[in-house]
C-alpha cells in the first residue's frame, strides 16, 4: 500500500469549524475552516461535474493574492485535478508558451487580468473562462459556488498524486513546470515543523509573496494551513502596510517569508527602529545580497533572529535553514539540512568532494519535485538525486554555504570565478547600491567579469575605485575588468536580480 495523505481542509474544518483558516488583508474578509470546507467541496464539484475535468486535467489561473486562490488550490487537490498558477509578471507571449506547455483545459483570472487571460486563453484554445472580482456582482466565480449545494466528497490521497505544475522564474533559460504533489506538500510541512515553529499552535503567516511562486504557496502558506493555522494574504506587496500588519497584536502574525529585497524594503522604513513585534516567532528569506548582513543585523536589534534560507521551487522550496549565529549569518551561511532531506557536495564527475570544498549540490527526499512536466527526469536527475545547478560547501559542523549558481561559474585563464564571491566583496564599496557581476568574452583570458553597478543618488563609482576596494579582499584574477552602470537592477517575479536580462544587454558582445 502507498503512503497516503488526508485532505487537509477537511480534517481542519471538522475539528475547528470555527476557527480563522485565511484573511485578505485588502479586501478584510475572513473565512473559517468550516466555510473554507464549504466552498472547496462546491468547487471541486463544480469542477468535476459542471465542467467534466478528469483527474490529472490542469486548471490554469490568473490573478492577484486572494484568498480565493487558496479556495481553487484545494479545489483542485481534492479532485485530483493539478493546478497551474501563472505569473501576471510574465509578458504575453510567455503566458502563452506556458499555457502551451501545460495544455490547461479552464482558465480562474482576476478582473484586473481578465483581459490577458482572455487573450492566452484565445491562443491555446481554453474554453471554459471563470472570472472572479472583488464585485460580486459581477463574480462569476463567486455567484456559481453559491447557487451549487453538491460537494465532492472527501477522500485520501496518494502522496505521489500531482497536484501543481510550478514554472520557475526562467531568469536562466526557459522555465521549466516543476511538479508538486500531495506528498512533496506533506513532507515540507513535517520539515518546516521541526525547523520554523511551524505547528505550534495559534500560528499565523502573513504572505507578501505572489501566489503564482512557490515561495509564496509552498514556503509557509501551505505548510501553516497544514498544520490548522491561518494565513494573510496581500494582494501585493507594501513595505509600510506589511510593517503595520506584523506590529499589530490584535492581528498577531507568527510567521513571515519573503526574499531579500522585501526585507530591505521593509527594514529601510523610518518606523522600523521603533517597531516592535508582539507575535513574531520566524522571519525567513531566502538568498545573498549586499544588504543581507545589514538587515540581518537590524532585524536583530528589533529581536528576531531572520532565518536564512537555501532552497529552489524543486526542492520544497527550503533544503537548509540557519535559526542562530550572528557570525554565521554574516558569513552567508545557510545552516543545516533539513531533517527530511539529504544532500551531497559531487565534483564534475558526480563524486562527492571533500568537507570543505566546493561541489554541485545533490538533493533527495520525500519533499523534493518529482521531475519537471513534460522534461525528461533523467534529464535532471542521477538516480534518486536532483541535480541543482548551484554550487555550495560545507563547514565542519555540516553546515551549508551557498558559493554560486553552476551556470553563474565563469573560467578565467583556467581558473573558475564564482560571482557572488566578487559580488560579497563589492557590496559595501563607496556608492555602491547594488551589484551583480556576469562574465563578458575576452580574447585573452577566455572570460572576464563585467560589475554591472546600480549607484546611490549622485554617487560616482569607477573601476578603480572598485579595484582599490576589493584589493586586499579576493585574489587579482577574481577581480572585475570592466564596470558598467545601470539606473536600475532589472528584476525577476520574486524581486531578484534577473541575471539574464543582464546578460542579454551586457554579456552577448567582447567588453570594450
């Protein structure tokens, strides 16, 4: 017999019918476990039955952070049906190669999006078009799963059952669906348990992330709900409103997540010195930055140890969190893997390295992706083990530090350069904002660095005066040979550095 895994809205709402499962912060509307229940056996009735989809048929959706996309996700869960959230972030013609990809056969869009869904849909072929709005009278969405009275009824689940194709961000190539399943959901939760206070009780999560990532669904949200807590949800991100709703205590927000870039934000806010949190148990973010040591420190100040956090939309997301040393956290540590999946450091050759060196980095585990929709597993995987990509070490005690992406390593002159080693040493440079270094074609040495520099206000910054920064800090051949400047850091869905814009507008051609 397969390990299986109950439905989780349906165990809730039998035990806590009354207790808040998911609040939308913009529109103030709180739904309990019993009316969360409610609502998703009508819609997946809806689903199965109105509109005839079949077990393993996609739904595909577009829209804002609303609570009603928590109510499609379980929908979709309980009859079997696998959900494909897409990014509003995307330009068209994207959407539509994803939509192509994933051959949905329903379209849930927002009002605000209701003209691009309209216009993937058109492309693809999808029929059926369900529109929700905050009017409701004007939500179809709304309106047919109030008319309905049937319900699906409630069965366990195979853990291998695939419940949603997540495309990543594809800042390096094209994205690529990484499958989720109802045991890749379970097994996240059992590890966040153990590492974030997860399954405490009278948890509760205030997302900023768009719902479209896993950061966002599989971080903290689905896990929290897991475990019959309750989640927040804005419909985006701002920094003053996020910061008023974690200081609230009558609100009482437990649990936050979101990438570096939205802490900085955050943390930049005057009120921030002053601000307390009265329920905060576990701020995470995922990802190295210049500012990293800087909000690690102020959030400190405020009293919260900020984990940070190593993982990817295939491996659960989080793989390593570090929860304690100021130390570490300075010194881009990811801390330890997680108690439910394990690691390997291999060498080109898939052989593992020494303790200490640099090697790709291997995963396996009940938490991690499956395989990719329509990829070849093979593809990315050497037998149980997903290859990442990224490049990492680990210390003595067997904790975890990110080095670069795999694809990121450049050779110079034989010698490989990882540039968020560089990119550490040239954050804190004079007039420098943000940094990001690519690789650029150079007769002599192969490939050399290019720093591409987004300044502070009326700041002047040089290669010389990066070169004299970093001198005594990383080796010469590491050192950028050429600078370029930009306005402003081209971003991805999440708010990271899109590495292949850059790229596109700086490394396709000899420096110069």
């Amino acid at each position: 017999m397969k390990p299986w895994v109950h439905d989780w809205v349906a165990y809730h709402a039998a035990r806590q019918p009354e207790a808040p499962a998911l609040t939308d912060a913009d529109r103030g509307v709180t739904q309990s476990w019993g009316d969360l229940d409610r609502r998703v056996g009508r819609l997946a009735w809806l689903l199965r039955h109105r509109f005839g989809l079949q077990p393993r048929d996609r739904v595909a959706m577009i829209a804002e952070n609303d609570i009603r996309i928590f109510e499609l996700q379980f929908a979709c869960m309980r009859a079997g049906l696998i959900l494909v959230p897409m990014s509003w972030r995307l330009a068209l013609g994207e959407m539509i190669t994803l939509a192509r990809d994933a051959e949905p056969k329903i379209l849930f869009q927002d009002e605000m999006w209701r003209a691009t869904g309209d216009a993937v849909a058109d492309a693809v072929g999808i029929g059926p078009r369900i529109l929700w709005s905050d009017d409701l009278a004007i939500s179809e969405y709304d309106a047919m799963i109030e008319a309905t009275t049937e319900t699906l009824p409630v069965t366990a689940h195979d853990e291998d059952e695939i419940t949603h194709i997540l495309y990543t961000s594809g800042t390096t190539g094209l994205p690529k669906g990484a499958l989720c399943s109802w045991g890749t959901l379970k097994h996240h939760a059992l590890n966040k348990a153990q590492v974030s206070r997860m399954a405490e009780r009278g948890g509760h999560h205030l997302n900023i992330v768009p719902l479209f990532h896993a950061g966002a669904l599989n971080t903290m949200s689905n896990p929290m709900l897991y475990w019959g807590g309750q989640v927040t949800t804005t419909r985006r991100f701002d920094p003053a409103e996020t910061l008023r709703l974690l200081t609230d205590p009558e609100i009482g927000i437990t649990h936050l997540c979101g990438v570096l870039q939205m802490y900085e934000m955050i943390t930049a806010l005057p009120q921030f010195d002053e601000a307390v949190f009265p329920a905060l148990r576990t701020g995470l973010f995922g990802g190295w930055g210049p500012k990293t040591v800087w909000v690690h420190q102020k959030w400190q100040d405020r009293g919260i140890f900020l984990q940070l956090s190593y993982g990817s939309t295939e491996q659960g997301p989080n793989v390593s969190l570090l929860n304690s040393g100021r130390e570490l956290a300075a010194k881009n540590c990811s801390g330890f893997v997680m108690p439910g999946t394990e690691l390997r450091l291999v060498d080109a050759e898939g052989r593992d390295v020494a303790q200490g060196e640099v090697g790709e980095i291997w995963t396996r585990g009940p938490a991690i992706t499956p395989g990719y929709w329509n990829r070849p597993r093979e593809d990315y995987f050497t037998g149980d083990w997903f290859r990442t990509g990224d490049c990492g070490r680990q210390d003595e005690a067997g904790r975890l530090y990110i080095v670069d992406r795999l694809r990121e390593v450049y050779r110079s002159g034989g010698e490989n350069i990882y540039p968020a080693e560089v990119e550490l040493v040239l954050a804190d440079a004079p007039g420098v904002k943000e940094v990001a270094v690519i690789a650029v074609p150079d007769d002599r040495w192969g490939e050399v660095g290019m720093a591409i520099i987004e300044p502070m206000p009326d700041a002047t910054v040089t290669l010389e005066g990066l070169l004299a920064h970093a001198a005594d800090r990383i080796a010469r051949f590491k050192q950028p040979k050429y600078v370029a400047m930009i306005e402003e850091m081209p971003r991805n869905a999440t708010l990271k550095i899109d590495r292949a814009a850059l790229k596109k507008a700086y490394g396709a051609v000899s420096a110069v």
